[in-house]
C-alpha cells in the first residue's frame, strides 16, 4: 500500500509519476473506517466543504484520524504509531526540560471550563487509549473510560478557554 496524498493533493512524493501510480493502485481509503478505542469515522464536513483524506490529504487537524487509519491500511502497527500517539507529550517535556521546569503531574481543573494551566495538566494525563489515568487525571476523563485520549481532547478543545 502507499500512504494518501498527505498534506495536499500536490505533496505525495512531489511528483506527478508518484500520485499516479497511487491512483492507478486504488490505494483508498475506504468510508466510514473504524479505529479501536476511537469509534467510526466518516469524510469530515467543515462548514459547506467535505474533506476526503483520499482527495486532500492531513488538509487540517480534524483528518488526523484519517491519516491513521490510512498509515494502519498500509501495515503499520500500533507499536509502529506509539511514537506518533506521544508525541505531544514528548514536545512539551523536551522544552520543560530545556526551561528547567519540572513537569507538573494531574490536573486541577473544575467545572466545564478549561484553562491555559489545564493544558500542560492535560497534555501530562494524555497517555492514550488504555494507558490508564495518573494521579489527579480523572477530570479529564471525559467519558469515563478509564483513560485520557484524544476523544477527551476534543471535549477538552470544546471547552477550551485560553484563560
């Protein structure tokens, strides 16, 4: 299999040769998909647009899902996406170390509303899918799965204030 166009429709290997022979391979991916832990999805539609991760590629954030369920139909294994999964994190504790803070562990979020401070308390509880919930994480649960993933990051980014 090969990947889909990426980020763009014009980005996918650079050359028209590369697209191509995608194309001509029928290389899709199919919809709706399901992703374990995640659910079902389907094109995204932002406003009158309906994105197809096939047609525009990682064209915003939203189509990440696409993206990794396009990188598993090529073969890549849960193992082979765990560095993608805690790549937040990683960013975040390289430029706390290189500030010499130290990383702050659980929340102190209340009611529906979340903070700037939330954030970095989020990002420290974002273990993924069956990763568990630390100490003090459990009010980032949002839907009580016994973990924080990106399904809690999107109630997160709903009730995100930047206060």
């Amino acid at each position: 299999g090969h990947f889909g166009p990426r980020f763009g429709n014009e980005a996918c290997g650079g050359a028209d040769l590369e697209r191509s022979k995608q194309l001509l391979a029928n290389d899709r991916l199919p919809y709706p998909f399901t992703l374990d832990e995640f659910g079902t999805f389907d094109r995204q539609v932002s406003g009158q647009k309906t994105f197809d991760y096939n047609v525009d590629g990682l064209a915003h954030i939203g189509l990440l899902p696409d993206m990794v369920a396009d990188m598993k139909n090529t073969g890549l294994s849960d193992a082979d996406l765990d560095p993608l999964f805690k790549s937040a994190e990683a960013y975040i504790q390289t430029w706390e170390r290189a500030r010499g803070e130290t990383v702050r562990e659980g929340c102190v979020c209340t009611g529906s509303e979340f903070s700037l401070d939330d954030y970095g308390d989020f990002h420290n509880c974002q273990l993924g899918p069956g990763g568990g919930l630390g100490t003090g994480c459990e009010c980032f649960d949002s839907d009580a799965d016994g973990d924080v993933d990106l399904l809690d990051f999107a109630r997160f980014q709903v009730n995100f204030t930047g206060n």
